[in-house]
C-alpha cells in the first residue's frame, strides 16, 4: 500500500507552465484546495512481477535491450491512482475548468510521486540490487502497445482496475507502466535522458532550457 | 431445467473453486491466456472440473473466464472454440452426476465508457459472442465484475440470447466498493431489478471480510446470495494464501444468516476448501432473507431510498427555456451538465431528463444526455419522455435503477410503457390520466391509479416501484382542483400503498408571486404524504420546505441534514466581499466572476452592449491573453478570467435577447478530440476561451469519429474545425479526419478547395508534422486557438 501525504507544489506549478511565476493568493488557495483533493480521492494501487533476464516477452526495439543490457533482473510494475481521479477532473471540466487543470497538474505529480515509492520499495526489497530508472512502453522505439501485455502480464485489469483501450492509452489515465532493470553491480545508471524522450523534439521544458526532472 | 426448483430442491449449492490455482499448481505451460489449455490439455481441465463434482460441488465453472473476443485476439483460437471445448471439457467430467456446468464470464479487460473507452454496444457484443458459443451450459456465470455498466451489457446479452438462468458476482475493495465505485446496494438494487437469477461477490478478498459488503448486498434484494471468496490474502513470496479450508468454511458459516445460499470458493481455493464447506453445510439450512430496504431508485454508486420526501429536480427540460432548446439543437451538452450539477449542490437528490424537442433525434439525444450526467453526477435520474422508443433506449443505457416519467391509464401507454419498466427493472411514475383525459374528481384519479398498479403488478413490477402522480392543475384556472389532486393523492398513498410524486410549480401558472403558491401547495402535499416533488431545486425556498419538512415530521433525525444543509451556509453568505466598485477589467482581470456579472449588468442600464463587449470586455481578455503568453499569469488565471468574462457574456446575451431576440456569436466552431484520444482537457480548455470570446462552440467530446465532424459540418454548415490529439498513437485518427474532411464533396468549394479551416493542438504536435498531415493551422495553445479564430471568423 502506497499512502500520498503530501504533493510537491513546485512540480505542479511546473506542469502548470509556471516557474518563475508568483503565485497570488487566489491561485495559492486554489493550489491548497486542489492538492488536498487529489490526495483524498486518489487509491494508489501498484503490480509488479520480477523476471530473471534474459527473457523473450515484452523485448521489443533496441532502447529497452539497452536499457537493460548488463542487468540480472527485470522488474516489471504498472501502478495508477484510481478511477476517482479522472471522475472529479471531468466533473470539474464542468464546473470549474480552471481547478480542472489544477487538479490534473497534482494528479500528474501525484502518479510520479507513487512511483518514486515504488522505486523505494523495489530498492528496500532488493537490497544489494542497483536499479535502472523505469522505461515504459513509448519511450524510444519501444512500442506503446506493449502497454496492453505488461497489464495482462499483471493480471491488472482484474486485480487493480488499470486497462487500455484499443489505442494503447491506459484507463483510468493516471497511470503508468514500465520496465526496470536490477543488477548485483554497478550499472552505468542511465538517467532518464532526453535522448530516449520522443517529446524531446517539442517539449515546453527543454525549448524553456529545462528539463523535466524524470 | 427450471433453476428456481433446482435451487429449491437443495438446502445450499455448492460452486467449485479456483481453476487458476490448480492450473498454476499442476506446473503446466500456457500462450497468453489460461483459457487455451481447453484445447491443448483438455483432459488436465477435465480433471480439475473431475475433482471439484467429486468434492461435491453442484455447479461447475468451465474455463472461459477470460474467453473473450478481446482477450483471445492474440491466441490464435477463435472465442466459439475456446468456449466450446470449455463447455465440453466440464460436461465430460460431470457425466453421470447431477453436476451442472455453468459458462463462466469475466470482465472483458478493458474499461467501458466513460472510465474507458470501450462503448456499452460493443461489451454487448463481446458478451453475446461468449454467450451464444456456450449455448450448451446449463447456466450463465458474470464474476469478478467491477462494472455495474459492463456486467449490466452481460446481463442484457444473456437475456435476450439465452434462456438460460444466471448468476452475477461482483468483486468488492476493503472500502466496501469496487474499483469503479460500484457499491453494493447499487449492484443488488440493480441486478435484482434486471431479473437475475441470483447475485453476490467473488474474489478480492476472504470470506472473513465479507460481511459488511454480503450484509449490505442481503438488504436490497430477495434473491438468494452468492459468495466465492478468494482463500485469504496471497503471500508476496509463496503465492500461498493464508486461510485454509476448516477456517475458510468457519468464516462462511458466519455469513449464512445474510442469505447465501450458493457457496464456492475463488482464487487460491481448491477441492479440499469444497469438502470442507459441505461438511459445515451438513447441519446448517438456509435462512432466506426479506430485503430490508423498499422503494430506491439508484445510480452505480448511490442509492436514494424514497423513504420520505426526496426532491427530483425538473430543470433539465426545454419546455419554455430558450436556452436550453438552443443548447439542444447546437449539441450544447456541457450546458446540460452544469443544470445537472447546479441542481444536486441545491438539493436535488434525483434530476429528471427530458431532451424532447422537435428539431432533434430525440432518442440519440436522450442516450448522450443520460450518458453525459452518469459521467461526472451520481444523482439516480427520471427519464422522462412522451415516446416509448425514447424510453426504451433511454433505460438501456442507463447505469443503475432509473425511475420511468411515465405511463398512464391509456390501454396504449400501459401496454408499450409498462413491458419496457419490467424488461429495465426500473420504476415508473404513473399518471392519473387515460383516453378521456384528466378527471375532474379524486374518485376519478383514483380509480386509474388503481388500474396502472393493477397492470404493472400483473407484469411483476412491485407496487413500490410505481409512483402515482395525481397531477397538479393550475389553480387560477381551476380553484377547486387542487383539493381534488390532493385527496387523490392522499387516498393513493393510505389505501394502494403507492409511492406519490407530483410537479409542483403548475399550480400558481397565472398567478403574481407564483413562489409563494408554490412553496405552500408543496407543504399542503407533503402533509398528505407526497413522496416525490418535482420542483426547481435552485429555488432555495422550495427545497428549504422539503428540508424544513422532513425534521418537523420526524424524518431527518435529528435534524442532521437540515443543520448540514444550512450550518456552512449562513456563514458564506455574509462574508462573502462584495466589491461593488470594481469596473469590469478588474473582474475580468481578477476572475471574479460575480463581480463581473454585477457591474456588466449595472453598466447596461447606460451603455450599449456591443460598446461593452469590445471596449471592455474584449480587451480585458486580451491583456489576460498577453499576460498568458508573457509567462506572468498561469493558464488556471486565464481560465478565471475567461469564465468571467463568460459571466459577463451571459448577462449581455439575455439582455440583448430580451430587447432583439437573436443572442450574439461571432461564428461557429466544431471541436473535437480525435477517435481513439480519451484526453480532452485541452480541448476543453480550448473550448472555455472559445466561448469566452463570443464564439459558438459546438463540442464533439473526445474519441470522436471522423465522420461525426464531417456530418456535423454539413448539417450546421459550420467553416471552422478544431481537432486535439494528445498521443503520438492517435495522430493517425487526427490525419485520417482531415483527409475526411478533405475530400467530402459537400466539404468542397466548386474549384476543388476545401471550405473548411482545420487547426489542429495537442501535446505531441508541431508545427511541421501539423503541415504535413493537412491541417492549416497549428496551434501551441489555448490563446492561440483564440487568435486563429479572429484571424479567420473575424
């Protein structure tokens, strides 16, 4: 079980595409109201399997071989934060568009954050083990349809409620998939690097000179 | 085989267990999905199926759990031979017993709309494929469902492709709901309404967990209940679960008082967890439960018991409303939606749907409302429409147990209305009027009253689900017929046993101070024990009645919903700051929406409305615009800005339509997130500012089909096309509907060029690759969307 507590606020300003801007007190309340909200109606679920590499599933393209190459393990995880989520950000595309777009920044920074536990835990679980970042399905050449295999491969449909649909998107869309690699000696730990990005041609961070921080 | 004497004629029936335990157990290698075993090892299934009859199972699941056109896609078996040999497989091993095979379906592993994307007509069609192959099982089993919606399409396609009887399970969280907040009363309330044959939960968790979610489910329904738990929780490490079978049928015992009567076990569970439930079973008998809770109409999360006065809201209906027929003929939904919401924040706690209009496809429109309100409001609705093909589409689609508005005394209604009530398991208002009209008397009413509860009940609908409406007459027309409306309904309710309901605001038609008429008809009916009004909501008024009400005849104990409705609202009202001196660029620059609305409205009783709208309001949006785009203000502020410059907008619009009739747009625009792309919130972004600059925005939704824009374009002979696509994979669709829109003739001028300006935005998009799919405009944001549509619509 994953318990959020806490957001980070200067994340979601990011993604709000505001560093460097002050925040007033209207939009440092509705950034109060928004990161509560997301914190109660968020029930982070996660599913992981582990593989011993070599193995033949889900190698697909030349990133994830590299991504993994020298390592004696794969990790295997998908984790989403719940149906809830993307129910009260289209109520609020309704009601409040404004909060919508607040609400979806925290939700974006939320899942992230569920990952990054999911990281510890792998990392306290397999102690001795150096971990490479996650790589999901969509990065580089690794296909995205592979979203739709490493979920039946966890049984997620079924045990967390996480699917796709018929174009590889993951429903509910808070979610995310991914592979990581886990070996015994010091890896060449390969930031998540814009060179493996396929946004890296138009993304609003690196044309700002920043990056994104995954 | 008659299964209702199949399940009188045993104290329990015993279900089997697990068959991916033993097939994971038995160390046996599979293709991507479990179900291909039937094919390639079928004498391995057959054994597990052998070694459950054997351990006294009385119904056997075949292992098509996943055996779906979706899940199957890759295995290379089609759905009929997986399904066939599935089926075959059982029946061989139970030959010579009394053992009954049962088809086993399972969730088709993709999530409907609107979690997902995956329609309610093609979870039909997935169903009816599995149901159709399995036609030589003896009964149909839906388990491990977490939809309310999916396993209703399950339902609907086993009842009109089989004959067969069936049994539905759920699969409960520890916070007693399912991942797409199915809560159990919901599920009982509806299935039992949907005519299953008995119902319950599987898996997730163990038995000992159960009660809450079985005790709760044993409440709405009379049916006999179902539990196959899973066999505790697995361990991480072994896989092992931790209960094992004595302690597992211990922890069943205690659930027998709920009504169970039908016993298995699910994941983790294997035959000896079966000989030891029988073995408890021995000594025990069934204790059939009577639900405890009557009269509830529900969404797939929220009952509402009719246990005293509970308010429908009537304002999604065009009767009358300018606004809302033009939202109808423009394919206004998110107008529709913000009626819905705006009535349950002021009290609503059922919102009636009425979409009938002359010039639009009634029933397609009253499928997309339903549809559209189930998405973001849990209210249960009233779907309310004159024609039963209206009506039959409408329940069809709808999530949960709707109440039907309604049928009346005619031979025609009963015969048309009453059957579609039944088929949906839904409630119904029934009117006090037949082919000679309204009765002048109470005895009159009455007396149909008496013959609609008659018929449904004839059909098998409960009298608890038909609510009378003794029909309210204006009272200026007619003083003396709201004493007989009354008496009616006090009649109705002592001596049939009828819930009531009534549309309270006819009455005071004609008459000044019509809320004061209507406030107090709607005590005087109450006090005769009226059950449903059908009011205005947002009349605070008349729901405080209701409120006020229910605490003086003991209803609201305690007075616990009063206080909640008014302990916060006193407060709110006065503190909120009321700056009556901002001018309109400070609101709009502020996004303060009231003050906005306040001071357009002051400043129209001396300035002309266009002077405002381009002198003021126009570039105070601008500035916003500039500030955006500056990086000094977030996109959250421009939003706030442009919502109130909305506000502003609306009071010109219906000041200007009061004194010339024709509302104010600068041109139409169609947007839409293309087929296959379920992230819309840019486009809706796009949309706000769209509106806000005065431009009429007819909004396709998302994952919308190419030729949905075209047809849209023709038939609204609109010039302007916006499209949004999120993921790399849904460019394609992007492509695909401008090359529709491309190369539609009635789309063309007569030299061959397109009449259609595209501009295209979304996250993966760039300039170029927008170019090069055909588009003619890119868009990098909201407020350049804005500016293209000056550039072009002017």
């Amino acid at each position: 079980m994953i318990k959020l507590e806490k957001l980070n606020r200067n994340e979601a300003v990011r993604y709000l595409g505001g560093s460097g801007i002050a925040l007033n007190y209207r939009m440092d309340r509705l950034m109060d109201e928004c990161e509560k909200e997301i914190i109660a109606k968020s029930s982070p679920k996660y599913l992981y399997v582990e593989r011993d590499l070599p193995f033949e599933e889900l190698m697909q393209g030349e990133d994830i071989k590299n991504h993994l190459d020298g390592c004696e393990k794969a990790i295997v995880m998908c984790a989403t934060l719940g149906a809830e989520i993307d129910k009260i950000i289209r109520i609020n595309q309704i009601s409040d568009m404004a909060k919508a777009v607040v609400l979806d920044s925290f939700a974006s920074v939320a899942i992230e954050q569920v990952c990054a536990k999911f990281d510890e835990i792998i990392a306290e679980k397999y102690e001795g083990y150096f971990q490479t970042f996650r790589f999901s399905p969509g990065y580089g050449d690794y296909p995205i349809e592979l979203q739709k295999s490493v979920l039946s491969m966890l049984d997620a449909p079924r045990k967390i409620g996480l699917a796709t649909n018929e174009n590889s998107l993951l429903t509910p869309t808070k979610s995310v998939t991914a592979v990581m690699g886990l070996s015994k000696t010091p890896i060449d730990r390969k930031k998540r690097g814009c060179a493996v990005c396929n946004m890296r041609d138009r993304c609003k961070f690196r044309r700002n000179g920043e990056h994104c921080g995954f | 085989m008659d299964f209702k004497e199949f399940l009188d004629s045993k104290e329990f029936v015993l279900l089997d267990g697990a068959m991916g335990t033993l097939i994971q157990k038995s160390g046996v290698k599979y293709d991507s999905v479990p179900e291909t075993l039937n094919i390639t090892h079928p004498e391995l299934i057959e054994s597990f199926h052998k070694a459950y009859a054997e351990a006294g199972s009385d119904i056997v699941y075949a292992n098509t759990f996943g055996a779906n056109g979706y899940k199957l896609k890759e295995s290379g078996y089609s759905v009929d031979e997986i399904i066939k040999s599935g089926v075959e497989n059982a029946k061989k091993a139970v030959l010579g017993t009394d053992c009954l095979v049962a088809l086993d379906i399972g969730p088709i592993g993709q999530l409907l709309e609107p979690a997902g994307s995956l329609s309610f007509d093609s979870a039909y069609e997935y169903f009816k494929e599995q149901i159709v192959a399995g036609q030589d099982a003896d009964v149909i089993v839906f388990e491990t469902m977490t939809d309310l919606y999916e396993l209703k399409a399950a339902v609907l396609a086993a009842k009109e492709n089989s004959d067969k009887p069936i049994i539905a399970t759920m699969t409960f969280e520890r916070n007693g709901r399912t991942f797409t907040g199915v809560s159990p009363a919901a599920m009982a309330v509806t299935l039992t309404g949907l005519g299953v044959d008995a119902l319950g939960v599987n898996c997730s968790l163990g038995p000992d967990e159960l009660e809450g979610v079985v005790s709760e489910i044993s409440k709405y329904t009379d049916l006999p209940l179902v539990i196959k738990a899973n066999a505790g929780l697995p361990d991480p490490n072994s896989n092992e679960y931790d209960i094992l079978p004595d302690k597992f049928a211990d922890c069943v015992a205690d659930l027998l008082k709920y009504g169970v009567k039908i016993i298995g076990g699910c994941c983790g569970t294997t035959p000896e967890y079966i000989v030891e439930i029988k073995k408890m079973l021995a000594d025990k008998s069934y204790q059939p439960q009577k639900k405890s809770v009557d009269t509830t109409v529900c969404s797939a999360s929220t009952v509402v018991e009719i246990n005293g006065p509970r308010i429908i809201g009537e304002r999604i209906n065009p009767t009358g409303k300018k606004l809302f027929k033009q939202a109808l003929v423009d394919n206004n939904i998110d107008y529709i939606l913000t009626q819905a919401l705006s009535q349950v924040s002021g009290g609503a706690e059922i919102l009636d749907v009425n979409v009938g209009h002359p010039e639009i496809d009634e029933k397609k429109m009253m499928v997309r409302v339903l549809k559209a309100i189930q998405s973001v409001c849990d209210a249960p609705l009233q779907i309310d429409s004159t024609k039963p093909d209206v009506l039959d589409s409408g329940l069809r689609y709808y999530n949960g147990k709707p109440i039907v508005n309604s049928v009346n005394g005619e031979e025609k209604s009963l015969s048309t209305v009453l059957p579609l009530v039944k088929k949906y398991g839904a409630s119904v208002v029934g009117l006090t009027l037949d082919e000679n009209g309204i009765p002048k008397t109470a005895e009159g009413r009455f007396e149909i009253a008496k013959r609609i509860v008659s018929r449904a009940e004839k059909l098998g609908i409960d009298r608890r689900d038909v609510y009378i409406d003794c029909l309210t007459l204006t009272v200026s027309a007619e003083q003396d017929a709201c004493r007989e409306t009354l008496k009616a309904l006090h009649r109705v309710k002592t001596e049939l046993g009828c819930k009531t309901c009534l549309g309270v605001s006819n009455i005071s038609f004609g008459l000044p101070n019509r809320e004061l008429v209507n406030r107090t008809f709607l005590t005087m009916a109450l006090e005769e024990g009226l059950d449903l009004p059908i009011i205005n909501p947002n009349v605070e008024s008349m729901t405080g009645a209701v409120r006020a009400y229910r605490v003086l005849s003991g209803i609201d104990k305690n007075s616990v919903e009063f206080i909640n409705a008014y302990n916060d609202a006193a407060p709110a009202v006065t503190s909120a700051p009321k700056n009556t001196e901002v001018d309109i660029f400070t609101a709009v620059y502020n996004g303060l929406k009231s003050e906005g609305a306040a001071v357009t409205k002051r400043l129209l009783e001396t300035t002309d409305a266009m002077q405002i709208v381009n002198e003021m309001l126009i570039p105070a949006l601008d500035k916003v615009g500039d500030d955006f785009e500056k990086n000094k203000i977030f996109l959250p502020q421009l939003i706030q800005s442009a919502n109130t410059a909305q506000e502003c907008f609306e009071v010109i619009k219906n000041h200007i339509s009061k004194t010339s009739g024709s509302p104010v747009s600068k041109g139409k625009i169609i947007l839409a997130t293309v087929k296959g792309d379920i992230h819309d919130i840019g486009k809706n972004i796009v949309k706000v500012l769209l509106d806000n600059y005065g431009y009429t925005v007819v909004d396709l939704g998302r994952d919308v089909d190419p030729q949905l824009v075209v047809d849209t374009a023709i038939e609204q002979n609109i010039k302007m096309i916006g499209l949004s696509a999120l993921m790399t994979t849904t460019l394609k669709s992007m492509e695909d509907t401008i090359n529709l829109i491309r190369q539609t003739k009635e789309l063309q001028n007569p030299d061959g060029t397109s009449k259609c300006v595209v501009f295209v935005g979304g996250a993966v998009l760039t300039e170029d690759y927008a170019m090069k799919i055909g588009a003619d405009y890119y868009c990098k944001d909201a407020k350049e969307s804005v500016d293209t549509a000056k550039r072009v619509l002017g």
